[in-house]
C-alpha cells in the first residue's frame, strides 16, 4: 500500500491508492487498520465513481504484514499501533531491523534498550500490536474463505480478541440475524472446517436457526413436531437425531418447551420470557384501579368545551376508563374519532398533572400523531432508548426496571405494529404506578416482527378496552372511510361512481399501469389536484414483478429524479442513488450515530421503515447523507445495504404512515399478497386521496380473500387463563 487516503474509524470504510507493479490503482472497502507498508490482496470489482473514475471495489481483503525494514519502518510511524510514532518506530528498526514486529509481538522486554522505553511502555506497546494482531488474523480467516470484511468489524465488537477463537469453535455465529448472512454460508464453512454433518453442535444451531427465522414470519414459537421436520429438511437428517439435541438444548436452558395454545410449544428462551413478562405485567396493571378524579363529569365537560366537541358515548367511555384504570386498550377503523379520544385522554391526564410520553413504533407514525395531538412525540426505540449492546451483539434500551421512565403514563399509537419483543421492553420500562394506554386498529397487518400482540390482547379479554365502532358524520363523507370500512366487512369496494377521494383506473397491461402510476406522480396529481409528488406514496402488495416495489421504484426515481451532470450519485448493485432521492431504512441499526443540524443534537440508531431524503453524495469519502425527519445518517458502501428506493414500498411497510394521496399497483401477483388486510391497511393510509390502478376483478378478490398466515403465539392463551 503507498497512501491511505481516508479511513472511518467505525466502520472500517477506507479509501487508498495502492501500488500494482508499475502502476497506481485506487481502492475501496472496509478494510479497518490497513497502514502504509502493508501488503494486500483484494478481491472485487471495478467501478467507475462519477467524480474520481476508475476504483476497484473491494470485498474480500487478504493482508499481509510489511517486509524489510523500510516497509516496517512506514507501517510503524503511521500510526498503526497506538503509542508509536515515526521517532520511536526509526529506533524500532535501527535497533530490530526486519525482526522490529516479532520483538514487538513476542519480546517486549527487549524494546527497554530502546530509548524512553520503559517495562510498562513496553508491555502496553506489545500488547497494543497483538490486540492489532487479533483483528488481522481474523481478518485474514475471513478473507481465506471468502467472507466479507464488514463481518470481522461485528465479531470484533461483539467478542474481542476472542472473536477468531470463538468463531472456529462455532461457525453458526455467522447466522445471526444481525451479521446479515444467511444459514447455509456459516453451515458451509463448518463443514469445510470438518465438522461431521451429524455433530450434535450443527443440529443445536439448525434447531435454534429454525425458530430465530420463524420470528420474522411472526412466530414466537413453533409446534415440536413442525420444528423437527423442518430442521430435519435443512440439515437433512432424521428426526431421532434432532430429538436427542432438541432435548439437551432444552435440558440447558437455550430453548423452553411447554403446551400452550394447544400444541407442543417450542421457544427460544428469551421469546418465552418475553411472553410470561407481558402476561405478568398486564395481569397486575389490568387488575389496579385508580379512584376517579373529583367532580370528573365537570371536567370532562371542560374539556369538551376547550376542544369543541362533543363525545360520543363511546368516547366518553373511554375517556373515562382511562381516568380509573391503569393499562386500556382504545381500537377502532378510520373515523370511528380515535384521534379525538386521544386528545381528550391527554387533556385529561394533564389537569391531572401527570408527565405523559407519547410514543408510536416508527418515525412518520410518531411524527403524526404528535401532529393530531399538538404534543410532542417519539418512536417507541427513541424513548426507551435504544442502543447496540456489544457484549451480546443485541438491542438493548437504557430505560428497563433499573432506570425506569420518568413518565406518569404512556400512550402508544398504531400498536397493531408492536412485537412482543418491543412490548416487552416498554412494560420494563415503565414504573409500577405509570399509566399506559394502547391505541391501534387490530385489522391492519400484524407486525412484521414475532406475535400477533394487539389482536392477542384484545381477544383475551384480560385488558380493559373500549372499541370504537360508529363512523361519524364527517368522516362517513368520505369515500375513503366507507369503503376502508365495507373492505373490512368483507365487501367489494365501490368504484361504481369514482368520488372525488376513492378512484379506480382501470389498466389491464402491467406496463400500461406502471406508465399510469409514474403519470399520475410526476404530473396529473401535481397539476390537477394540487399534491406535491413528496405527499404522494406508491403502494404495491409485492416487491416483484413489473408492478413490483423494485421496478416501480426504478421508473418512478427516473421521471421524478433522472440524471443531471450537477447530481452526484451513487451506484450499489442494481440501485444507483442519487441526491434528492426518497429512501427508507429496511433494518434496524441501533449503533449508527445520527445529528440534528438544526439544534446541534445527536443520538443513536435508524429503525426498519423510517423513510428519508439524500440530501448528500460525498465522492470523495464514498458516502451518502439521507435525512430522516431532521435527523441526518451518513451511509458508506458497506451500509448501503440499509437502504432502498421508496417511492414506491410494500403496504406492509407503509403501516403506520400516512399520505396525503396513495396510488395502490393492483394488477398481478400471488394471491397469499393479495388479501383483505392488506388491500384495507392499503386504504387507510390514504388521508385525502386514494387511486387503484388496475382491474376491479382484482380488487374484488383481494376483498373477498381473509387469508391471514396463523402466527404460533402462547400470549392471548396465557392471558386468558390468568398467567
């Protein structure tokens, strides 16, 4: 290597030139610590940067430590090793020459002779470099099979100078959902290594694999008999052997059996726990009345007067509910006056003189409804804040039992979206008198995380809830709340006299509906109906397919934000990225650093769904700043991976936004996409506007089919029974 030219301490992002025979190329990647000297061995591809042309751009790195003295000598005063600079690396070398890094390593004791070198420097010197010697070797065995280098950045954090021990005794580590790579890379590698395709550690991590996948179609659990066959089709072994280990993983704690919900329950033991803590704690708070404030009828006359309007008995209903229990549950479809309840219960408890935090599971929903409430409000990750844990590689929050809320209550919005895993964080949080208020519509999606929470509570019967039913007047003039309503019954939505909120335009080609789709964006809704294409959202039930996310996204970013020469941009696999452009995050990522420009704040984590702006495209530093409701994230080439189009999403990850106008794709695709939830959640996200593209045929089916996918869950089962 001859320059570094850029290096990100935290994610290992580095920019260098490098010597290639007689000439000078220059190289990308996450390649952390490389210093002048060294000697690398890339693999990759070429890219052409916009504003610095050709680069290689590399994936696998193999690195070897610097020969002959001068090498060492510059790898040594570059810093490389913390505590020696360029005087004390010339004295390394004019008193070690080319042995100056084994003596390093192995024989601290022999750098006193030279001088200002203490014992204790000394000792602190050799143990720097072997500390560097760590991520090198571990970096090497990456490189050696393949692996990308971001992986050795995460195992660092995660288990130190251990993490090379750690993943040759397990190679399974590697399927962690938070590493990123998929079950059959880390089995490959075990098996490479010489692991027996029988050894009891490969059918415990295939075991545990199984149920960890299964969480993210919703399952807390899976039935015994349905987890064995499936491992027993992963690993391809038989059901005997997975018994045994089944058993041992259970006798050691990692996985809990028991009956619940009918069958032969299988957890991982942290889900299981998750589970028994939100039964334990909605139990107690369900079963704690407070005395109702004094003279209550008056008050809530005041604030009716204050906020001229008039509650419907349900309304008041709840109203009141919330002012004697601790924990309730508000439902109801769009116009049933949710919002209006919710102004009322916060009024409410602030003449009571009670600190209440507002809270919602994503970033645009958190933002509306401190908007509907004219109070401030965060995500539900924010307030609890949320943070990487690098001992257990985890989400972990700083507010749990230890350091509880300082909030009296706590009112949560669209908890439809809320997993039992969340859940269970915010009841940990909250202090053993605070209030809590749950408010959703247990028709949307269920979460895209495990369990099936709102609706588990609700059916149970154990929670106090008030479900609001009666569309009003205002609301019922709405096109859009009728047919969001009758979709929910089961019948066909009315487009026999398009209204001026709730259209259907009929396209029966895929490409004829994609060019209608991009039309009305950039330039029939802009024209005619005076919405910007920023307040507009394009909805698909798929993410393939020519009316899929990812073609729609790729026609839509080119009307509305086609190439110039003065827009920076920036290529990642099929994607390129350009300033200006509307993305969204797709996971959770809970140590990257954010900034608020406006007020100098700053803070940790960008959740899956929160939607933004690129803002800016640094080709020199090889990154982009994407803009999330004020607060800026910058991305390098190694977390771009976060990051897709989203002029176009799925309505699954539309949940809990809403849009000025929506345009639904509704043409083709495959009928388990294609159902009632999501063709309702799909019109409720419409605030003022909502346009079908596509046939009625299929709009009528998706109405008429229920299918819900069954989520294995043991929290409506335990409620139920008292525990």
């Amino acid at each position: 290597m001859s320059d570094l030219i850029y290096q990100n301490e935290e994610n290992g992002y580095t920019v260098l030139r490098l010597e290639a025979g007689e000439e000078e190329l220059t190289a990308v990647g996450c390649m952390p610590d490389a210093a002048p000297g060294e000697l690398l061995t890339l693999q990759g591809e070429w890219t052409v940067h916009p504003s610095y042309g050709r680069q290689f751009k590399a994936l696998v790195v193999a690195r070897r430590l610097p020969e002959g003295a001068r090498a060492i000598y510059e790898y040594l005063a570059s810093g490389a090793v913390r505590g020696i600079g360029a005087v004390t690396a010339r004295r390394l070398v004019e008193e070690f020459g080319d042995q100056a890094l084994e003596v390093l390593e192995e024989e601290p004791e022999k750098l006193t002779r030279i001088k200002g070198v203490t014992l204790k420097r000394a000792r602190a010197l050799s143990e720097s470099f072997r500390q560097k010697m760590g991520m090198r070797l571990l970096m090497d065995y990456l490189a050696a099979h393949g692996l990308p280098a971001q992986l050795g950045l995460s195992l660092w954090q995660r288990y130190g100078g251990e993490a090379l021990e750690a993943l040759r005794r397990n190679p399974y580590l590697l399927a962690d959902p938070e590493l990123g790579l998929d079950f059959s890379v880390a089995d490959a590698l075990a098996l490479s290594g010489g692991l027996a395709g029988d050894a009891p550690l490969r059918r415990e991590e295939g075991l545990c694999y199984e149920l960890t996948h299964n969480l993210t179609n919703g399952h807390t659990f899976l039935p015994r008999d349905k987890l064995l066959a499936a491992t027993g089709q992963l690993l391809d072994l038989p059901s005997d052997l997975l018994e045994i280990s089944l058993d041992e993983l259970l006798e050691g704690g990692r996985l809990v059996e028991e009956p619940a919900a009918g069958e032969r329950a299988v957890y991982l033991a942290p889900l299981h726990e998750a589970e028994e803590y939100i039964t334990h704690r909605l139990l107690e708070m369900s079963g704690r009345e407070f005395s109702p404030p004094a003279r209550l009828d008056e008050l809530l006359e005041r604030i009716q007067r204050e906020q001229g309007i008039a509650y419907a008995p349900l309304q008041r209903r709840a109203v009141e509910l919330a002012a004697t229990r601790q924990v309730m549950l508000l439902t109801g479809g769009p116009g049933t006056g949710k919002t209006t309840c919710l102004r009322g219960v916060l009024a409410l408890f602030d003449q009571l003189g009670l600190d209440t935090a507002l809270a919602a599971p994503t970033g645009r929903a958190a933002k509306r409804l401190g908007e509907l409430c004219g109070a401030e409000a965060a995500t539900i990750h924010r307030l609890l804040e949320a943070r990487f844990d690098p001992q257990s590689g985890r989400l972990a929050f700083s507010r749990d039992e230890d350091d509880p809320l300082p909030a009296d209550a706590v009112i949560v919005d669209e908890t439809s979206m809320v997993d039992v895993e969340l859940m269970r964080a915010l009841l940990a949080a909250l202090r053993g008198d605070c209030r809590l208020i749950l408010v959703g519509d247990p028709d949307q999606l269920p979460s895209v995380g495990p369990g099936n929470l709102l609706s588990d509570l609700l059916r149970s019967g154990a929670v106090p809830s008030v479900r609001l039913t009666e569309i009003f007047r205002q609301a019922a003039r709405s096109a859009i709340v009728c047919n969001a309503h009758a979709v929910n019954r089961g019948e066909h939505p009315d487009f026999r006299e398009n209204s001026r909120d709730f259209f259907l335009l009929t396209r029966r080609e895929p490409e004829q509906a994609a060019r209608t789709i991009v039309e009305l964006c950039v330039r029939r809704l802009p024209d005619n109906m005076g919405i910007p294409p920023g307040q507009i959202q394009v909805l698909s039930p798929t993410r393939r397919g020519p009316l899929g996310t990812g073609a729609l996204n790729r026609a839509l970013q080119q009307a509305l934000n086609p190439p110039a020469p003065d827009k920076p941009e920036r290529p990642f696999g099929e994607t390129v990225f350009r300033e200006g452009d509307r993305v969204m995050q797709i996971r959770n990522n809970y140590d990257v650093l954010w900034r608020d420009p406006s007020t100098g704040q700053s803070g940790m984590g960008v959740f899956n769904g929160d939607i933004g702006e690129i803002r800016r495209i640094d080709a020199g530093e090889g990154t982009l700043t994407v803009d999330f409701e004020g607060r800026e994230v910058a991305y390098t080439g190694e977390t771009l991976h976060e990051l897709e189009l989203a002029y176009a999403v799925t309505v699954h990850k539309a949940q809990g936004s809403e849009y000025r106008a929506v345009i639904l794709a509704a043409l083709t695709g495959p009928a388990m996409l294609f159902t009632r939830g999501v063709l309702y959640t799909a019109i409720t996200r419409a605030r003022e506007l909502f346009i079908a593209v596509g046939t009625e045929e299929v709009l009528c089916r998706m109405a008429d089919n229920n299918r819900q996918s069954r989520r294995y869950s043991g929290l409506r089962w335990r409620l139920a029974r008292g525990g």
